[in-house]
C-alpha cells in the first residue's frame, strides 16, 4: 500500500540538511583550527598572550587606579619614572623614564640646605630633582592629533561632531607629542582634583608640600566655574594653579618637594599614581558628550609605555597592543644566583616588549578558566582551590611539585611567597583582650599559641603559605629567618624548625591570667569572646567552625558575630570588635609599610588609620619614628629587632601567615619569573606561538563519533513514533475504507 | 483598545513608584550611603573628608527620604530617593556610581543577552512543543510514560547541571565547541550554540509536560472529534486546529517574558563568558552600585508591565472572541 510522504520524511530532509550546513559552516569559521577555540581563526600563529580577568577594573585614570586587576593594565601603559629591577632580589628600584634613582636633598625650615647626613628632626623638606630622559612619545592617540596648520583637531567637538562616535577607535585621526617633565607635575596636581578621588590624596597631602591647600584651591575653582556655567561639567585648567610641591624646573626636569624626611617617597615614584598625564588627553576627554559615550581618560588611558589599551570592552574582552610610539628598552643582563641556570636571562640585552598583543577575556567562573587554560587557550594560570588537587601533590615532607598528569602536558610551576600577611588582631580598646595588662597579654598569648596556622594554611589554603612569626614576610628587609625570627612566645625551635608550643603550655598560660580551665577566677564563669566576621556561605562556616575549634583547645567559649562588610568596617571605625582577621597588601617592599600597621598614630579607632587593632606602645612608637626616615643597614636592623620584639611580648595580633602564590605557565611562556611588586611585567614575557598552535592541535582534536552516537539514539527514540503513526493513520484508513 | 492601553499605562505609574521605593528602602537597609563611599573609594587609605566629598559628588549628601530641615514640598524633593528616582520616570539612567554611562552599557550588553535569549526560546518553542504533541499523540502509550519519566528526570536535575555538564562533555572532551566567551557579530554563532542547546535541553522537562497538559485537554473537545471524523490527518489537525486553540495559555506563559528576555540570564552569562545584561545586576549590587540597581530593577518592571500588557493584547489575536475593554 503506498503510504503518501508524511511530515515526519520532510522533518528528516531537513535535518540532514540542517546538519550539513552546520558541519560546513563549522568546518568555515573554524579554518583549520581546533573547533573549541575561543579566538578568531586569523590570530592562530600570532604573538599574542592570552589571558583573562574575572571582574572589571572599575579605574584606569592613575589617579584613581590602586586594586591589582587596575594595576594589571595601568602598569604596562603608564610609565612613572621608577620602576622594580625584573630579576634582583631583594626587591630594588632603577630607572624607568628617569636618568637616574633621584637622591634627595634636605632643606631645614628656613628652607636652607642641610647636609645630607642630618639629623630627621633638623629636616623640615626634602627636595627631588627628577630628571627625565628625552625623546620619550606618547602612544598614538586623538588628543593629540593636529591638522596641517598645527591646531588640535579634536579639542573644540560640538554635539553634532560626536554623533557617529561610541568610542576611541572612531576618531580617524591621532598624533603623538614628546613626554615632557611637565606631565609629571600635571598628574601631581590632578591627585588633589576635587572630581579624581584618589585613593593616596589623604597620603600624599600629608607630604607634598601645599597638595592639602591645593585640593582646597581647585574645589573653589570648580565651584565658581560650576556656578558661572562657563563650561559644563566645569573643565579646571590645572596649569593655571601652581603647586608649591611639585613644580617644572626645566624641559626634562621637575622637582617635588616632600615635608620632612621620607625615603619612602621613592616606592610611590614606581607607581601609576606618579606616572605622566598629558594636558592634552584632560581637555580632550572633558568635552561635552565623551563622558556620556563612556569615553574618559578612566576607560582609555594615554600612556607612554610599551602597550596601549586598543579594545576595551569590560564586558567581554580588554586588549593590550604594542605601542608603536614606544622607545624600546634592553632585557636585564644581571639578575640574583640561579637566574641564568632557570633561564631567565636568555633574552639579556633583546629589545623589549617581546610580545605583541595581549588578550584578556572576561572570564567569571573558575572551572571554565581552568579548562581553557589545559586546553592551551590561557597561558598563565593561578590555582584555585576546585583545580588545586588535580594540579598540585604535596609529598609526605611537605614538598610541593605538578602532577604527572600537568608535567606530562609541559605545565611548569613557580611559586613566590606574597609581600602579605594575614592575622588575628585584638582590639587593644577591648577591657577583656585588649590593654597592657599582664592578664591581657598572656590571655592574647594563650590564643595566639592555640591558633594552629599551620593546620590552617594546610586545610584553608592547600597549603599556600608559611606561617607568620612577625609582620614582616621574607623578601622584606628586617625579616629573620631560622632561629633568629622565630616568635618565642608562640614557638620553640627544633633542629626542624620552629614548633609550636603545646596546647598545654596555652592553657597553662590561660589559668595563669586567671581563667583556669577557660573560667574565670573572679566570677567562676566561662570565659566567652567575640570574633566579629564578615562573609557567609559553605566556606567561611567551616572556617569559623576550625576558629571555634581552636578556642575550644583552651575552653574558651568564642562568639562569631558574622555580618556584612560594611556593618564590620563600622564596629572597626568605632572600635566595638573584640577579635577581628584582618590582612595587609604591601604597598612598597619596606618594612615601614607594615610596621606602621601597628603605630598608634595611625590607629582605626578615630584617626582612621590601618592599625586595626588600635595598638600603642609608646617605645613602640618610639622606635618606629627612628626606624622609618632610615637607610638600610645594620642600625636599622637593630631597632627593628626590637620593635618586633615588643610586638611579639604585646601579641596585638596572633600572626597568621604569609600567603604564597601558585602560578602554573605552559611550556611556551618564557621569563616566568615571579616579581609581586613590579606593575609593568608584561613587557619582559615572552611565547613561542608555534610551539603553542602546535599543542593546541595535539590538545583539542575534534571527537565526531559520539555526535552520531547521539543522532542514532535519537533516530532510536523517533522510529517507534514513526511507527506508531503510521500504524495509527493506516488504521484509520482501512477503518474509512470499510 | 487604546482607551484600555492608556489606562493600564496609567496604573503602570504607581506600580514603579512602590518598585522603586521598596528598591530604595531594601537597598539602604544594608548600605548607607558612607558605606556605598567607602565601597568606591577602596579599601587603602580612604579619609572621612573623602568619604564626604565622594557623597556630595554623586548626590548621598541629602537625608534618605524626608528632609525634616527644608520647607515645603522640598521636605520631599530635597532627598536621595527624589533626586535619585525622578529621572528614571524619563528612562534618563544617569552615570553609574563608578562614573559609567549606563544608558551605554545596558544598550551594549543587552545584545549579547538577546543573542542567547531569542533562540533559546523561538528553538526551545520549536522543541518543545513538538516533544509535548507527540506525548498527547501517544497519550497512554509507553513512549507518553516515556516521555514523561523523561521529563520528571529532565525536571529534576539542576540547571548548573546541565552547563557543567555540557561544557565538559563538548567542549573539554569532545572539542566540538569554546567552553566560553563571545564575539559580536555572525561569529556568536560558536558561542551561543551550546548555552542554546543547554538553555533548550533543560527546560525540555517543565514545558513539555506543561504543553502535555494543555494539548490533552484541548484534545479531548468536541471540535477535535469532529475534524478526526471527517479524516483530517492527525498531524495536520495537532499542529493547524489544537495547536492554534491551545494558544492562549502558551501566550500567557510566552509573551509576559518577551520583553524580559533582554534582562539575559545570570548564571548562563556567567558560565559561558557572556557579556549580556544577566549579570550586570548582580555586579551592581556586590559593588554596592545603586544607580545601577535601581536602573536595572526599574526597567525590569517597565519590561514586566509591558510584558503583561502584551500577554493582554495578543489574547485579542489569536481569540477573536475575547474583547478588551
């Protein structure tokens, strides 16, 4: 009987087709590459290093940009005139845009010269000279594009000008113009614009001499400006208000007078917050309608440095592209022992940068980013605690190595020890755990020794870290290691090392503060304390389950009052928390950065300061003002010594630990070498992108069957409908025919 | 009709004034303005004097929601949430807190959320109701409990399940397609396929057996007799008569989400890289960024409103009986 050709034989028809369109179109827009990459067929081959970013940076202006994810892009396009030495370690400062590391010289308060040598209360000003070098351009940029007459071409848009532009890339025109001393001093002024908020205003004010009083001058002008409607928003001319502090001596100089004596001035000269904005780029992006299309000099930055932001699409992707403007600059040819021998200085003396184009994508989820990076599409990786076990095997001694399944892949490992610390602090405004009392401190020892770090850092961080015996991390002057470091109230050494001390010893210190058995001699009742958190889900609730663990060593009974992060930084303002955790980033590899966490100048509690747990100790103090304005040595080693000492008798905080960082590179990422304090790394890394397309082919071979496999099941699922179709119309033919 | 249009437009208004006011209220439950500051101005070395300016900057400075100092009507008018919601009554958005344009930003990113929205739901549409005609096709048969039990599997399973699972069976072990990312234009295609087909596998159990439901009942009317009795195919009369007279609660379910589908998916977005509006929210309120919320929230129910609106007008369309009045 012929069965006329029903809807099902159409549907297959065009599924076949559909399938074959879709093989074809894959098999076009693929080009030979694997299937699953993520990038354009045309950049297979290329030099560019892939990378990603989880959350957008929210500033890109160097006078706002202070968090990592900014940095990661500010330091390869700004140049401040310092920078970190790539390879030496300890960390140390040379010249970037600079002809040389400025020496400052000291002016007492009738601003006449002292001698170098005298004394920090003689010094009312320290005086640096800067000297840049010439023949340094800016990127290619619209700001500065001129016509043939030598006028701005975009600086006076109207409305209508604007119309077909969504961003940077739609001005036809750019130029470029000579870094100038000028540009230097124009970025110091703008940490003090009322508009900027910058983050190191409150800082730097306190330094740079009249940058207080300049803040104060430029809000009055905006006001005015803001109120005469000349120009809307109201665009400051900042060169029409001198700065006392920071002023042009010539061409290629300039000079920042600093108030008193502050070597640590110089780290802050490595910084973005330092580097050069041209005049050209403010009066660009302040016209009416950039801000409105999201085109500010906070989203597209002008730098002279060897990359320039050429896409920037924080929703999706951010590229880096080589500057063709850029100077060149020579791979170091000196390093610290073991450099050559791990390779490091293979590229001494080739031009810089080597790569030519960076692509971040946006990546918000860990395991997709991990799966990319196997797949050869990423070619750095951190390691999170989802992929930590399949990347990482820690041996019975403790030492750490790859699994054989990422060595077999050429995955290499480095790891550096962080320029960080986390710890527990004691509010020392606390009647119970705070204070100087003999009670107090062996109650804060008796914790400190029951806060097992080590278990910690093997359970919470895989391992990542060491244990903290001071605020200073290794790398940092005036740390100690071995005997020497340790923290005696908390450890006792070993021909293993440090150990620390029995729970015993803790509760013996405990009852020796008069709360034996976690009671309270006075009042027989149980001694409870209060942890004040921050954070919620699975993760943070084991962790502040361990925390109970470890007060509950010593019977003590520990309180966790959780609650968002802004209802915490309020009890910390106001100096209500009783225990907090706490963590500190070094801003510049000195030991006044940390050591000043813990100066009771800078106390949380009204003076809103970093020293969290209100800390003072007058010989504390003492010694910290003598330690800072100190060069290096042995005297200051010294003193050091015993502030730390005084800190570890005052337990202010149960030192925690110094995180250690974990990077995983593929075997074409060359001059891996981890440096936690430079910003602008990128342009010593260099890829052999054959060797990479190479893996990624043998890595991401298309597997076809298993799409068949599925076809068939699902032919296997729509025959017995089929079927059953046409058994249920030709019934109901032969039905029609009776 | 218009008069009805106009009218429902008119209840539109208070309904996005108590949207926003509850927005506000909750929104300033959990941050006061010196914590949204401090948020903006980081962690390190943030001043109480900078806190301040930041507020007077982006207009925190003024009481919450009734300024007992002014006089008048300005004890209303002088206030965060006036400032702050009066605007947004003329779709002007604003800048967000971190300076952004965020008319820009919704228009940029709501392409990538519709460029997995639409296909997922015209394909999922597509799928799932042929998968919900065959089980009413086969009512009581072993392939309808088949289909069913499928469905109650398919129903239970979570939906990060299914895009876990998805990207590591294409894309880790198979390399048919990029675990995630995107680009504009027609090479989406390559990224948007799998969140497709994951989008459409997933929801496969819930509207297939809610489209069963329909279908059946629908089925079982007199009108259906009557066409099978005078030897209508059973295809034709599935997809041309039932299918046309079960539409109006298909379109209940369909047409109120229209509009939101520019709102994009959070946790899809998230997973595969995409840039769509799905998680812009959720970006918004972990970086305590109240323009951005209360923008976001405020066109969700415009989008919302319009959407039932539309479910209202199309009811017209496809039920000529039904009048609007």
């Amino acid at each position: 009987m012929h069965v006329p050709n029903t809807g099902f034989d159409r549907l297959g028809g065009f599924l076949r087709g559909l399938g074959w369109i879709l093989v074809s179109i894959t098999v076009t827009a693929c080009g030979d590459q694997p299937w699953n990459s993520p990038y354009p067929p045309d950049q297979a081959d290329r030099n560019i290093l892939y990378s990603s970013f989880s959350a957008r940076p929210k500033h890109l202006d160097p006078a706002q940009s202070y968090s990592a994810n900014e940095i990661v892009f500010t330091g390869q396009i700004y140049e401040p005139p310092l920078q970190y030495a790539f390879l030496k370690r300890p960390y140390q400062l040379e010249p970037l845009t600079a002809t040389q590391i400025p020496e400052p010289y000291y002016l007492d308060s009738n601003r006449q010269r002292l001698p170098d040598d005298a004394p920090t209360d003689a010094i009312a000003f320290s005086v640096y000279d800067i000297e840049i070098r010439p023949g340094i351009r800016y990127q290619p940029h619209p700001a500065f594009a001129k016509d043939d007459q030598g006028a701005f071409i975009y600086h006076h848009l109207k409305a209508t000008d604007l119309q077909d532009v969504s961003s940077l890339a739609d001005f036809p025109r750019t130029g470029t113009r000579e870094l100038v001393a000028a540009d230097y001093v124009y970025e110091i002024k703008r940490l003090a614009h009322p508009h900027l908020h910058s983050p190191i205003f409150g800082l730097m004010a306190d330094y740079i001499v009249g940058l207080k009083d300049y803040a104060v001058t430029l809000s009055k002008a905006a006001e005015k400006l803001a109120k005469s409607g000349e120009s809307s928003p109201p665009v400051l001319k900042l060169d029409d208000f001198p700065l006392e502090g920071a002023s042009v001596l010539d061409r290629y100089h300039y000079r920042v007078l600093v108030r008193g004596k502050y070597p640590q001035f110089r780290y802050w000269l490595a910084m973005p917050f330092f580097a050069p904005v041209p005049w050209e780029a403010d009066v660009f992006y302040q016209q009416p309608g950039m801000k409105e299309r999201n085109i500010t000099l906070d989203w597209y930055p002008v730098g002279t440095g060897p990359y320039m932001l050429t896409v920037n699409d924080p929703n999706r992707q951010m590229v880096l592209e080589r500057n063709p403007n850029f100077r060149g600059e020579a791979y170091p040819d000196q390093g610290e022992p073991g450099d050559a021998a791990a390779g490091f200085l293979k590229d001494a003396g080739r031009q810089m940068p080597f790569i030519d184009k960076v692509v971040y994508s946006l990546e918000k989820e860990a395991i997709p980013t991990w799966n990319k990076f196997l797949q050869g599409y990423y070619d750095v990786s951190g390691v999170s605690s989802d992929s930590f076990d399949q990347a990482i095997q820690i041996g019975s001694g403790g030492d750490i190595s790859l699994t054989p399944g990422m060595q077999a892949k050429g995955i290499h490992l480095s790891t550096a020890i962080s320029s960080s610390e986390y710890y527990m602090g004691f509010n020392m405004l606390d009647p119970v755990v705070g204070g100087q009392s003999e009670r107090a401190r062996l109650l804060r020892h008796a914790i400190s020794i029951a806060m097992d770090y080590e278990e910690y850092i093997s359970i919470f961080a895989n391992g990542r870290g060491i244990p903290a015996q001071s605020p200073l991390p290794p790398g940092i002057f005036g740390y100690r290691a071995g005997k020497a470091g340790m923290n005696p109230y908390v450890y006792d050494w070993t021909p293993r090392g440090p150990k620390r001390k029995s729970v015993e010893e803790a509760r013996r210190l405990l009852a020796k503060a008069g709360y034996p058995g976690g009671r309270d001699v006075k009042t027989g009742k149980p001694l409870t304390l209060y942890l004040d958190a921050t954070g919620n889900g699975p993760d943070v609730s084991a962790l502040q389950n361990w925390i109970r663990k470890q007060f509950g060593k010593l019977d003590i009974q520990l309180q966790i009052r959780s609650t968002d992060y802004n209802r915490f930084q309020d009890k910390m303002l106001k100096g209500t928390e009783q225990i907090f955790q706490w963590g500190w980033n070094a801003d510049y590899p000195d030991p006044e950065n940390f050591l000043f966490l813990l100066y009771s100048k800078n106390a949380k509690f009204k003076k809103n300061g970093e020293n969290a747990a209100n800390y003072s100790n007058p010989e504390y103090d003492r010694l910290f003002e003598q330690m800072k304005n100190m060069a290096n040595g042995p005297q200051r080693q010294a003193i050091i010594d015993r502030m730390i000492d005084i800190l570890r008798r005052d337990a202010p905080w149960a030192f925690g630990y110094h995180p250690k960082q974990f990077v995983l590179y593929h075997d074409w990422y060359f001059n891996a070498k981890p440096n936690l304090m430079a910003n602008n790394v990128l342009k010593y890394k260099r890829i052999d992108p054959q060797l990479r397309e190479q893996k990624r082919h043998e890595w991401n071979k298309p597997i076809v069957w298993p799409l068949g496999l599925i076809a068939l099941l699902v032919v296997l699922m729509v025959i017995p409908a089929v079927v059953g179709y046409r058994r249920h119309e030709n019934r109901r033919t032969l039905a029609e025919q009776r | 009709m218009l008069a009805y249009i106009i009218r429902r437009l008119l209840y539109a208004i208070p309904i996005l004034v108590g949207v926003n006011l509850i927005t506000f209220v909750l929104f300033f439950v959990v941050n006061s303005p010196d914590d949204v500051a401090r948020m903006h101005l980081g962690m390190k070395h943030v001043t109480p004097d900078a806190v301040e300016k930041w507020k007077v900057e982006h207009g925190y400075d003024q009481p919450l929601l009734y300024n007992r100092d002014a006089p008048g009507v300005e004890q209303l008018t002088d206030t965060i949430f006036f400032e702050k919601s009066v605007k947004l009554f003329a779709f002007e958005f604003g800048s967000s807190d971190a300076g952004r344009n965020i008319g820009e930003d919704i228009s940029q990113r709501m392409w990538p959320s519709l460029a997995i929205a639409l296909p997922t739901l015209l394909l999922g549409l597509l799928v799932h109701i042929s998968f919900a005609m065959l089980l009413a096709f086969f009512r009581g048969s072993y392939l309808d409990l088949s289909g069913v039990i499928l469905s109650v599997v398919l129903m239970s399973i979570s939906g990060l399940f299914y895009i876990i699972a998805g990207q590591f069976l294409f894309s880790k072990v198979l390399h048919l397609v990029p675990i995630s990312g995107y680009e504009p234009g027609w090479q989406a295609w390559r990224f948007v396929l799998l969140p497709v087909v994951i989008g459409v596998i997933s929801a496969l159990g819930s509207s297939g057996r809610w489209y069963r439901t329909i279908f059946l009942e629908e089925i079982g009317r007199d009108y259906v007799r009557t066409a099978r009795a005078k030897g209508l195919p059973e295809l034709k009369l599935l997809f041309t008569h039932v299918l046309k007279n079960a539409m109006v609660p298909i379109l209940t379910g369909i047409v109120v989400v229209l509009p939101l589908l520019f709102m994009g998916s959070l946790i899809m977005e998230s997973f595969f890289g995409i840039p769509g509006l799905g998680s812009y929210t959720i970006e918004a309120i972990q970086k305590q960024d109240f323009a951005i919320v209360r923008a976001m929230v405020f066109l969700g129910s415009v989008l919302y409103i319009l959407g039932l609106l539309l479910t209202d007008l199309s009811y017209t369309l496809v039920d000529p009986r039904i009048r609007l009045s």
